[in-house]
C-alpha cells in the first residue's frame, strides 16, 4: 500500500469484566509529579515491570511523577503505555520510590506525536453480524473467481468443497482498516468487535472509526481472507467466517509499537481466533535487543504477542518486502523510518516485528509459478510456509477489485487457512493451529536454477519453509 504497503506496507476500552488489563487509568491521590519538567515533543513510551496489579500502579504512578499521562495499562503481562512532553522523562520515571519498579523504558517513535494529546471517544454499541453457525459448502462460483489463481494454488477451491468456514470463527483484520459497506465484506463483518487504534494505541470504537481513510491495503487484505460466496465478485479462502477490523494503521502509514499492541490486546479480548499482520512495527524495520529504546520496546510486543497467544490467539504475519535474509542480518539502512533514517550495522538479535515474535506464522511470498516473489524476505528457520502473494486480485474500498502484490498479500491466504483449521477443529489453541499449517503445508523444493540465498531441504527451506501453504489438506484433518 505505499506505507502501509511499505509493501507490506505493499507489503484495538478492552472490555472484559475480569480485568486484569485496563486502559486509561485513573490518577492516584499519593502521586505528586514533578514541579518543572524540562520541556520537550510530545512522545509516547512503554514501560516494562513486572506482570502483577501492584508493581503497574506502582509504574504508573512514577509516570505521573515523572510529569506525564498514562495511556493504557495492561496489568497481566506488565506494561504501561505513557505520554510526556519531558524531555528527561525516561530518566525522570525511574527517580524515585517507584521508579524501582521499572524494568525498561523506551520511546514508541523518534518524532513527535503526530496524533495530539491522550483522549479517548466514547464507544458507541454497534450490531454484529447475524446468528453463529456452521456454513455448509456451496461451492458455486462466484463471478471472478476464475481469476483467481492464488485460490488454486493452495487448493481453497478443493477445501471449498468441504467447507467454507464456520460463524463461530472470528478473523481479527489487523491493518488500516476494511470497508465494510463492500458488498463482498458485509456479510461477514463483524461491527462489534471492530475498533481503530490509531489514537495514542487507545481502543475507540465510534461507529464507523475502524473503516479506511487513506489506504485500501486493510480491504484488499480482509477479501482474500474472507470474501463471502454470494455471486458477487469474488471468493475468499474461508468465505464462511466472520471478520471484524483492528485498525493500526494512521492516516500517514505508520504502524507505531502501541498500535500493535492495542490491536493484539483487543483481539484477544474479544476472542479473536486468528489475526492477520501484514505490516511491519515503525519506525524501524528491525528493533535491537539493547538496552535502550528498541529494547524496551521489543520486549513490551512480544509479551503484547505472548499474552495473546495464551488468550488462544494465533497471529499471521507478512515476511516483509525487502528481499532480505531475516536469518543473517547484517544491515539496516532505512530506520528509523519517521525522521531521518540512518546505516547500522544489527544482528539476528534485531527483529522485524511482529513477523519474528515466537509464536507468529511467518509468511513468504510466491508466483503464479510457484517461485519465490522477487520481493519477498526470506531465511532458513525464518519462513514458516509460503503462499500466494504476486499480483492478487481482491476487495477495494467503494466496492471494487484490484489487484495488489507483497508478503502482505500472501499471509492473508494462510490466516484464511488458519480459520479453516480452526472451523474444523474448533478446540485447537494457536500452537495446534502453528503445527498443522506447517505439517499440511506442500513441499516445495529450492529453485532448479541453483540460488546459493535457499538454504535447507526440499522439506524446510529459505524460501518457502515448510513449504507453500495446503487448504485441502488442512480441511481434511
């Protein structure tokens, strides 16, 4: 999509009753903050302490102390998101009583907020989509299902004869927004559990906010993996589940660390069984593991991620769009991509998040020809399994089709597998899920044409790891 596209660049209130995870928290009376702040941008920060109610008001009372606002708290995996306009607030946070409760700090961005101060919309109650239920497979075609070929490369077509998914399964379109007035999207979305992130990574879910304003990537996304079968248009690899929008992406194509870990947090919430992740975290392409800013932030995602994947959350992600060999990183030279980026030198310890999370299915990319899309990233141990992602047709905003390339079209068509499995096997958790879509994924061996970048065997590879994704095999379990 442009940014979002970036090709993946073209490559979300949590609500429960229970909480242990709250956003927005109220103020404590004993917090006294600093009487002169040194004054700075306005910056958003994570802070990591340890998972447990009393250590995070401890942390949020030193971000008051340290001058600044709390955005959102999540209690059960331990960080806090904050916001300050003091320049020494990272120095300032861990001053004090408090601050000892600090493990880590580090700023979400190295520009300034763009998005303004803290501020949260009411949310406003919307209608779901219609009854859950088991969808039977009616394979009749829709009118530009013959174009296509992605669908037959993974064999959705076959598995469609077996199912198209069921409406208990609930498919979280993690990007920059659906159209859910799309005649191919509307009978499958899901308002309810839709909400836009993009304001300080706070949930607001105003009627309407979860829709795109200045990217189709979130549509086209969301019609690959779901698609309803209804003789319009065209068909998506689990046309039978529903899906709802997370909305990640600002108007500007960025993708910020609290953003992501909004739209991981929501989903889970809201018992999502799958999301969809084509994108990479801003501004950097890969976060080191230091002890700095990108180090903190590294670790608040992936306990984001972790903390989600044992709500029963599986996460599918695009490999990226770089060509790049995820397993021997050597250098960055477009971080940090919101101010002027500079060349580093990083190492497997920075990664591209959240494709490289432990626990989230990378995806690669392929050809029509079943090769590896010029594009595509790749790396031995790195790729999970491939699949479809050069030249795909699906949903525009407005009710129109295109056609769109990148790793952020592939992973889409392993999240609609991943719904498939778990239509089918409803009391499978994410790591089952993991395990079959590389288990059913087809074999696909290294070029003919030896490329010294494919490592491995013919059975997990550089290119294509498990090997290109298999819907029927997947339905047939």
């Amino acid at each position: 999509m442009s940014r979002t596209s970036r090709p993946r660049r073209l490559s979300a209130g949590l609500a429960a009753a229970t909480l242990a995870l709250t956003s927005l928290s109220a103020a404590t009376a004993y917090a006294a903050p600093l009487d002169n702040p040194t004054p700075g941008p306005l910056m958003n920060y994570v802070i990591n302490t340890k998972a447990s109610p009393g250590h995070v008001r401890k942390v949020e009372d030193a971000v008051k102390q340290a001058g600044g606002t709390v955005l959102s708290s999540y209690r059960e995996f331990g960080v806090v998101v904050a916001q300050s306009t003091n320049a020494n607030f990272k120095v300032d946070v861990r001053a004090g009583h408090n601050g000892r409760e600090v493990q880590s700090v580090g700023a979400t961005r190295t520009a300034a907020v763009s998005e303004g101060a803290s501020g949260l919309s009411s949310a406003a109650s919307v209608n779901s989509v219609g009854s859950v239920d088991e969808t039977t497979a009616t394979p009749v075609l829709d009118p530009r299902e013959s174009e296509q070929w992605d669908m037959v490369q993974i064999k959705a077509d076959q598995a469609h004869t077996v199912t198209d998914g069921s409406r208990r399964v609930l498919v979280g379109i993690n990007d920059s927004g659906v159209d859910d007035t799309h005649p191919d999207l509307a009978p499958n979305f899901d308002a309810r559990d839709s909400v836009s992130c993009v304001k300080n990574g706070v949930p607001d879910q105003t009627p309407g906010i979860w829709r795109p304003t200045t990217s189709p990537h979130g549509t086209h996304v969301a019609g690959t993996v779901a698609a309803a079968r209804n003789g319009v248009g065209i068909v998506g690899v689990a046309p039978g589940v529903r899906i709802a929008s997370v909305k990640v992406v600002n108007d500007d194509g960025f993708i910020y660390p609290e953003y992501s870990i909004c739209g991981i947090v929501w989903a889970a919430e809201h018992h999502m069984d799958v999301t969809n992740h084509s994108y990479f975290i801003d501004p950097f392409q890969f976060w080191c593991k230091d002890n700095g800013d990108q180090g903190a932030v590294q670790e608040a995602v992936r306990r984001a991620y972790a903390w989600a994947a044992d709500r029963g959350t599986l996460s599918v992600a695009a490999a990226g769009n770089s060509n790049y060999d995820l397993a021997n990183k050597t250098t960055d030279t477009t971080s940090p991509n919101d101010s002027t980026p500079v060349s580093r030198t990083i190492d497997n310890n920075c990664l591209d998040m959240p494709t490289e999370l432990p626990g989230v299915i990378t995806v690669a990319s392929t050809t029509q020809a079943r090769a590896k899309s010029s594009f595509s990233n790749f790396g031995l141990n790195k790729i999970d399994v491939a699949a479809p992602g050069s030249s795909i047709l699906s949903t525009l905003p407005g009710g129109g089709y295109g056609l769109m390339s990148g790793t952020s079209m592939a992973s889409p068509h392993v999240t609609g597998i991943a719904a498939l499995l778990k239509s089918t096997h409803p009391w499978w958790g994410p790591r089952d899920l993991e395990q079959a879509l590389q288990r059913e994924a087809d074999d696909t061996a290294c070029p003919t044409t030896p490329d010294a970048r494919c490592t491995g065997t013919t059975a997990n590879n550089a290119f294509y790891g498990e090997g290109i994704a298999d819907a029927l095999d997947a339905v047939h379990r």
